[in-house]
C-alpha cells in the first residue's frame, strides 16, 4: 500500500521537514539544523537507493531529494545547508528572492556576525541554480503554496524580520483526502492579509497536521485561521526546550481535535506533541486508503565535536574562495 511519511526533525529552534511522496521521491520543506544533529546527514543514512525496501527512495535526475522549499530566508530554516555535497543537493530549489537583499545587508553590515558564514554559504548555494530544469515529476501526491505578495508583506510588518517571515511560503501537502500545513513563520499580521484571498482559503481549507507556525509562539496564532482551516486533528510545534513564547492554545480543546502518537510502543491522545516534548522527531504517515499514524522518532546526535569543528574549517576554506 502507497503511503505519504512526512519527518518534522527535532532541530531545537528552527525547522526542517523531510517527505518521502507516495511515488517514493524525496523532497525537504526548510532545512534547520543544531550543533549536535543534522537532518541532511540522517536522511542520507536512512533514505537512499540502497537501503532496504522501507526506505528505498527514487532518484530524480540522479539526485535523492528531488527538490528543497526553503520557507524564508531566517537562517534558522537553512542552518543545515552546507552538509548538501555537489553531487547531492535537491535538483530544485524554491526560495525567496525578493527578501535575498536582507541577507546580503546583513553579510555587508555585520562581517563580524557569528551567524554570516551560514548566510554567505546559503547565498552562494542558491546562486548555483542558474540551469533549468525541464523534467516534470510524479509524486503521487499534491504540494501547492500560497505567498504573500512583497509590497502587502511590507505593508503588516513593523521590521524587516517580520517581513521576512510574512513572506514565508505557506505549503500544504495532500494525499488521500489528507492535509498537512507548513506555514514557515508567517506572523498573524500576515495571516490576516493572506486568509483574504479566496484561492488561499480553499487550498487551506480541511487541514488534519498543523506544524504552528513561528515554531508554536503567539506571533504565529490566532484562532481566526481555524475558521479556514477548520479544526485539525494535530499541531506539531518546533521550538527548543524551554521557550517561553509558546501559545497554549494549541493544546485547547476548542482548537483542536486529537490524534493518537505512539512513543516507545505506547500510544496517547495528543492535541499538540512538540519535539522537544520526548526530544524525538515526529513522523507523520498517511495511507493510501486515509488511515493515518504518527510517533515520536528517534533521531540521535550525530555530529560530533570533530565533525563541527571539521565543517567550520571548510566552510572558512571555501568562503574565502568567493
């Protein structure tokens, strides 16, 4: 039986999704990382074209993730993206172009920034997509977006961060009557201009997985959004330990229905299951025939202390080559 999986990896604060489609290709929706985990480096060991059946993907074009939509450009969604070799990055790439010139500023301002090195290897990455790609490809399932157009993001947003994340690409995933909803970080100013558009509204419209934007803070909800989305059964939220920001309405009965997440061969109703909750990644899978499960993953540490130091050397390396 064909089958959808969706991965929400525990990345502290940040976000990256991996989707296996029915068709068995892979695509990413953000990639965050953390200093001890990264998602590229998991999902290379545990969905290749050599591994067993379960996980046994396509490659499309020779590569194994057919293509990575970057939500918008904070680098929380992307921190991951020098663990793409070559030979291995998504052979699309989807990402904002109209707020690229905050990140260049940001690069030219505050050289001393410890965060520029990501931000200089994540523009230069998507300067490498200048060739067309021609293929169609069938992923036995439906990816659509919405966007907020720049002048109306601009317009709601009262600092170039929020802009930002007012422009994020809000992506539903459908397969067998169900939906899932990835927001990136639009604010709730954003969320208002967009649910005005009547497209936007019946795309949104019978959402079952919810991942809460801006990671579960308040910014991210109002509860005008169920009213279009209707009432899902689950909301993922991705933000670290300890964060304060969290809206606790997305645990309210009113807001949400409930879904079973299986942890360690234990199943519990759960209205909003967070990863920082077990400290696991959460994996969604929904069948052919609708049916659907979820349960808390296991990612382990796999960057070590050699590693992190191995990458910022090469990283050095090959900025001060451009």
């Amino acid at each position: 039986m064909k089958k959808l999986e969706c991965i929400i990896f525990n990345v502290e604060h940040g976000l990256a999704v991996y989707i296996k489609s029915p068709n068995d290709y892979g695509i990413m929706i953000d990639c965050g990382g953390s200093s001890k985990f990264s998602p590229i480096k998991w999902i290379n060991s545990n969905y290749n074209t050599t591994v067993g059946n379960r996980n046994k993907i396509k490659q499309f074009e020779g590569r194994n993730i057919a293509e990575l939509f970057i939500t918008h450009l904070h680098k929380d969604h992307f921190e991951d993206i020098g663990r793409f070799k070559d030979d291995g990055r998504p052979k699309r790439l989807l990402s904002d172009s109209k707020t690229l010139h905050f990140i260049k500023d940001k690069i030219k301002d505050s050289p001393d920034d410890p965060g520029i090195s990501v931000l200089k290897e994540f523009v230069n990455f998507r300067e490498s997509y200048n060739k067309p790609v021609n293929s169609g490809i069938d992923y036995g399932m439906n990816i659509n977006y919405v966007q907020l157009d720049y002048d109306t993001a601009k317009d709601v947003s009262a600092s170039d961060d929020k802009l930002i994340n007012n422009r994020s690409f809000v992506c539903v995933i459908e397969f067998a009557g169900k939906k899932i909803l990835l927001p990136g970080d639009i604010e709730v100013e954003g969320w208002s201009r967009l649910l005005e558009n009547k497209n936007t509204k019946d795309l949104l419209n019978g959402i079952n997985f919810f991942v809460a934007s801006h990671h579960g803070h308040k910014s991210g909800f109002m509860k005008e959004i169920l009213d279009t989305t209707g009432i899902p059964d689950l909301f993922v939220v991705s933000a670290k330990s300890g964060d304060s920001s969290i809206d606790t309405s997305y645990s309210k009965d009113e807001y949400v229905k409930g879904h079973l997440v299986k942890n360690d061969n234990i199943s519990q109703e759960k209205k909003m299951i967070s990863t920082r909750e077990f400290g696991r990644s959460i994996k969604i899978t929904i069948w052919e025939n609708g049916s659907t499960e979820v349960e808390a993953l296991e990612t382990r540490d796999n960057v070590s202390i050699e590693q992190r130091n191995k990458i910022t050397k090469r990283t050095e390396r090959f900025l001060n080559d451009i």
